[in-house]
C-alpha cells in the first residue's frame, strides 16, 4: 500500500492533503528562496494522531519535517522533496492556565498572541514575540527558540519553556523538563526539529509591566526670545505659525510625542525636544521661543526677533544691535 494510503488510514482522509495544487501552500516557509514540494501533508489534531504519523513515515523510511505556521525565515520547516510535512496548525487548544503558578500549558499550533489572551485578565502576558505574535505559533518559537523585540528583558524563548510532551523519530511519546542534573527541555528548544515534534508546551507567562509616567527632561530646552516676552507681544512667522510649535509636517512625523502642550505648562517632547510655554512678565503664556544654543543668522544677534513687518503683525521690534 502507497504511503499517502496508510496516512490516510492512519490519521483520517481529512487530515492528509495529496493534492498537488494543495501542496504548493508548503513548499516553503517565510524564506521563499529555498522551495521544495512534499508528497503529502498531515493534520493531526492530537499528540496521538503526531505518533500515528511518525509512525507511518518510519516504516516507508520517508523523510518527515514539523512545520508550524510557516513565518520562520531560517528555513526550517521547507519540506524535503517528496517528503511528508505535519501541520501543527491543527493543534490549537489551550489546554490548562495555571494563573496562581504562572504557567499556561498548550498545544503547538496556539499563537503567542492567544497565549496573552489567555491569561490578560489577570494581569499577566506571554513575553517572546518575533514580531509576528498574531500569527507565529509556540510550537514553532520552540523549534527555532525565537527572539524578537522583547528578548533583551525577557529573553528567548527558552526562558519561559517549562515542560514539554515530544514525539521522537520512532513515534515515542515523552516528557521533558527541567528538573533534575540535566535541562531536556532546555536542550530541544532551538533544536529546529531534529529531536522530534513538540505535542505540548508548558510556557511561563510573567506580570505585564505597567505604564511609566510620561518622559520629563531635566532642563528646558528652549527660552523665550528676550525682547518679544518682555513686551509681551505674541510673534508669528511668515507662516502665522508660532516659533514654539513645530511645523504641522514636523508634527505629522513625530513618535514619541509624550503629552500634548497645554495651557497649563505641562511640558512635553517631539523627538526629544522639549517644548514649554513661556509666561511673560504680565502673566500671559508668550509664543515665541527660541532653541538654546542656536546660532544666529549672519547681521543678526541671538535674542534679536526678526523684520516681522510685512507678515501681518502690528509689533514693531527696534534694532537693539551695539553700533
């Protein structure tokens, strides 16, 4: 009997795709410089269904390889040519949440993201995320021991894989942890395959960190220009746009803006500048401020307002340069 037959007996006709349209969907992973397309793909849905699998493949002496949601970009779930992939996507229950122990045990197929889900209520979040947490799934980030932008806090994925069920190449089914003189799980997270197919993972989730205050610096970074806050008067360029405020390009382009500028002289940051306003000598917040150290242009010394006549404002600003 053709093996593409005994999988089919194995595991159940809808749990194996033959077709060879079907099959271009896993001829690759996230690196798509390196194609290959398998015989057949399996479905399993259990650990059980991973052994009967196994099973099949060793006794055709076919070549098998895991394969997760496919966004790795290592290339380690492209299947070997007329080989056998087993899909993981199947396999996407959560299985028990430990909240009192922090740990939250799964099957393969669940996403990083439903991990989080998972456990959100209490506070609590699933920390390794390779960018793709909405669609990259555990079973993969244990095979490849993913990184990501949280890893330089939280580390890797091997640092919060507590226990693992794990399907070997001859179809046994067992468990390792971390316990005891040597660190099993520790030993087949990253090993991208080789030792066998994780079944079930027990991950440790750890408390959200709250919001920090908004960013505050030490000092101002801007003053008022001296002659324009001692008479009061409000001065616009050419623009009408206030010299304090950044243009509305420049506000467009700003990320880490921490609070909006408010009446109240709260103060706030565009790209690490500060911005605050300015209270002239009669109690009125003055618009115009100029970055400390800024070098003045040629004729015209720092402090000194420029020619507003023309631009609309009716406040003359005398030349106060030293003849």
């Amino acid at each position: 009997m053709s093996l593409v037959a005994d999988l089919e007996r194995a595991l159940g006709p809808g749990a194996v795709i033959s077709e060879p349209a079907e099959l271009r969907t896993y001829e690759c992973d996230g690196l798509t410089g390196h194609r290959a397309v398998p015989l057949a793909v399996v479905l399993p849905r259990t650990t059980e269904d991973v052994q009967a699998a196994v099973h099949t493949c060793r006794d055709h002496g076919a070549p098998f390889v895991a394969r997760g949601a496919g966004t790795g970009l290592s290339g380690g779930a492209v299947p070997v040519a007329e080989g056998i992939v087993i899909g993981l996507a199947r396999m996407n229950r959560i299985l028990d949440v430990d909240v009192p122990n922090r740990r939250v045990r799964v099957q393969p197929g669940v996403t990083n993201l439903d991990v989080t889900r998972a456990v959100a209520g209490h506070g609590l979040f699933y920390a390794p995320d390779p960018s793709s947490q909405q669609v990259c799934t555990i079973g993969g980030n244990v095979a490849e021991n993913s990184g990501g932008a949280h890893c330089l806090k939280y580390g890797f994925t091997s640092t919060h894989v507590l226990e693992l069920l794990v399907v070997l190449a001859d179809g046994e089914a067992v468990r390792l942890d971390r316990d005891g003189a040597l660190d099993l799980a520790g030993a087949f997270v990253g090993s991208e395959g080789t030792l066998g197919i994780a079944t079930e993972v027990v991950v440790r989730v750890v408390p959200r960190p709250t919001p920090d205050a908004a960013p505050r610096v030490s000092r101002p970074c801007w003053q008022p220009i001296s002659p324009i806050a001692a008479s009061g008067a409000s001065a616009t360029e050419s623009s009408g746009r206030p010299r304090d405020q950044p243009s509305a390009s420049a506000r467009a382009t700003c990320t880490d803006v921490s609070e909006p500028l408010n009446e109240s002289g709260a103060m706030r940051t565009v790209r690490g500048r500060a911005f605050a306003p300015v209270t002239s000598r009669g109690g009125a917040a003055s618009r115009s401020a100029v970055r400390v150290g800024r070098q003045a242009p040629a004729g015209r010394p720092v402090g000194a307002a420029r020619d507003t006549r023309g631009s609309g404002s009716s406040a003359a600003v005398p030349d106060r340069r030293v003849r």
